[in-house]
C-alpha cells in the first residue's frame, strides 16, 4: 500500500523561460506521483528562498517573468509557516547550486519544521565564471546541513559538496532523463532523411559574447555538408526564447525545421531524432534520456561532467575548440558507433532509474 501524503510543497527555477529548467521541475513531480500518493502538490519559484536581490537582478525578474521573491512580500515568517503546513518540502532540481539563488535566507530555512529534500540538484561553473563568494558556499553548506535528504545530478557536482565537507549526498542523476512524453500536432519528418536534432545555448552564458557566432558558423558548415552528403534533415531544438537569433542566422543558409514545443512535446522530438548536436546541458540530457546519440558543445563544467558521467567525453568539443572539421569527424564517429552507445546508454539508464527510485524511498522512510 503507498503511503498518505497530505501535501508537498516544491520549490524550483522557473518553468517559463527554459525548457530544460521545466523538464526538470515535472520530472521531479512526476517520479514523486509514480511512488507516492500525493494529494496536494505546490509549486514555488526557489527564488523565494533567497536572502537577497543582488542589483540588476530584479530588471532581469521581470524580463523573464519570474514570480519575484514572495518572501519579500508576504514576510519570511508567514512563509516559513505555509511551508510547515506541508508534509515534504523538495528543493530542486536543477542547477541550484551557482550565483542566482544564493546565499539562501537562513533566518527562513531555520524556521522550516517540515523535512527538506534536495533533489537532484546541480553546481553551474561557466566556463570563464568566478567561484562562488564564500556567502554563498557557506550558504549551500547550511542548506545541506537543514535537509534530511540532499542528491545531485552528477559527479562533479558531488566533489563540489565533497570539497565543502558535504558527504552524505546521494549521485541520482538527472531527473529529466525519465521525463514523459507528448506527441506535438503538425509535426513533420521527412521519411529516408537521416534527422539531426541541434541546439545552440544563447542565455548568457559567461564566454557568449565571445564564442557565440563562431559557434553558430562551424555548425552551419557541418550541417550544410551533412545535408549535402548524408540527405540530412536538421531540426532545431529550441530550449529559450533567446535562441530566436540563432534561428534566424541559421535559417539564412540552411533548410531547417524549428521545435518550438513545450518541454513533454520536445522530449518526443528528441526520441525521433538519430542524432543530437546540443549545447545546453539538457539538450545532452533528452537525447540520452530517450537513448539518442550526442555530441556535446561545452561552455560549462556541467556539460563536460554529464558527458563524463554517461561514458561520452569523447563527444565533447570545448566551445573554445570548436570548428567544423572536427565537428563533423565526430558526427561520423558517433553515427557509425550509434547502435553500440543506444545498447550502452539503455544499460545506464536503468542504472540510473534504479537510484532514482532508491532515493524516493528513502523520501518514503520519513513520512512512514
């Protein structure tokens, strides 16, 4: 018999800007529901649990339409006592750990009576970025001293807590490796074509300004000569609004169907793809959540740490190092390797499925 949960209150980055910040959010809802009985579900934006808006960032809230911090509004004691009336409250997943939501407002988290969850959580180190100010290491070592569980997404994320002195951390992997799926209306794949799925990060990262165009033209040029020679069928993979410039530059030179879809909807593009060139992180993490084959353009730790946790640092091409002949040999690599790494990544999935479903018993451990 499952166990009575009442109510679970789920703090997490927005889902209206990016897709994979989304796919995260209902993944972690969606394997709580598979295990646990849940009668009430509350979604809050993490942000809330913030001690402070650094400058700037309050223009950019509003920009991207994130709800604002409801603790400034309503009072940190009210919230933390809306909170109590919970029986779990998960934090996560995502990449948490990084300048955005800390510090985190202890005064808030020490009035939290109800057991903190930290699921699947990420560090974010942009290539080029500074290390987090000691405020916000002594932060995230609080918050893992508060939580009765803490997981994260992958390895490097562990030795980051490890080098903070937090070990009792569980590696899970990313939830949105198991994310449900949606076929979208008017979707159009063009039979006998060799469909190659790409996505170009365009939210800021630290070394954008710098990279950015040239990363757009070697992947123009890889995928001009993959549709030259392989009759290829390149679908752009849009995860941000932002990305509508990349589209707009491609779409210049290239014939390219654009998956503009909700997150459900795009992980059913992705599993009928036979390939994926992506630079966000999540991109990596639907193509190998649907077994796809990926190449991996980083611009940061995580994307080289999640290619490293799934067995494929040789489909990693640093964003400083890109260009289209090398891009184009590992295309070739991959494609010719593809049946093996579908075999191997089937392997790790389970693996990973079997930690995820071990860390919500322990969740279940709690409230029994």
């Amino acid at each position: 018999m499952l166990p009575k949960i009442t109510n679970v209150i789920h703090f997490h980055p927005t889902t209206k800007y990016n897709v994979g910040d989304a796919a995260v959010t209902y993944s972690v809802k969606e394997l709580l529901s598979r295990y646990l009985e849940i009668s009430r579900y509350t979604s809050m934006d993490v942000s809330d649990l913030r001690s402070q808006i650094r400058p700037g960032m309050f223009k950019s809230l509003i920009e991207f339409g994130l709800s604002g911090f409801t603790s400034k509004v309503i009072g940190d004691s009210k919230l933390a006592r809306i909170i109590n009336q919970y029986d779990l409250c998960v934090i996560g997943g995502g990449g948490l750990y990084n300048w955005w939501f800390f510090p985190m407002n202890h005064k808030l988290l020490n009035s939290i009576d109800t057991p903190i969850i930290l699921y699947g959580l990420g560090h974010v180190g942009n290539f080029g970025l500074k290390m987090l100010p000691r405020a916000h290491l002594k932060s995230i070592i609080a918050l893992n001293k508060r939580a009765k569980l803490s997981s994260v997404r992958d390895l490097e994320t562990y030795e980051f807590l490890r080098r903070l002195n937090i070990t009792n951390v569980q590696v899970i992997g990313d939830p949105a490796m198991f994310l449900e799926k949606k076929k979208p209306s008017g979707v159009c794949f063009e039979k006998g074509k060799v469909k190659i799925g790409l996505n170009i990060a365009c939210h800021d990262w630290e070394l954008q300004a710098e990279y950015l165009d040239r990363v757009i033209n070697e992947c123009q040029k890889t995928c001009k000569f993959l549709i030259d020679n392989l009759d290829a069928q390149i679908v752009y993979l849009q995860h941000t609004p932002n990305e509508t410039i990349v589209i707009n530059e491609l779409s210049k030179k290239l014939p390219i169907q654009v998956a503009n879809y909700s997150a459900h909807e795009l992980n059913w593009i992705y599993s009928n793809l036979d390939l994926v060139i992506g630079m966000q992180l999540h991109s990596a993490i639907f193509a190998f959540g649907n077994c796809i084959p990926v190449i991996n353009i980083a611009y940061d730790l995580k994307n080289s740490s999640f290619m490293k946790l799934i067995g494929q640092s040789d489909k990693l091409i640093n964003v400083r190092n890109v260009d289209s002949e090398r891009l184009t040999e590992t295309v070739y690599r991959t494609l010719n390797n593809s049946k093996e790494i579908k075999l191997d990544f089937r392997k790790l999935k389970n693996n990973f499925w079997q930690k995820q479903v071990s860390f919500i018993n322990d969740i279940q451990s709690l409230i029994c």
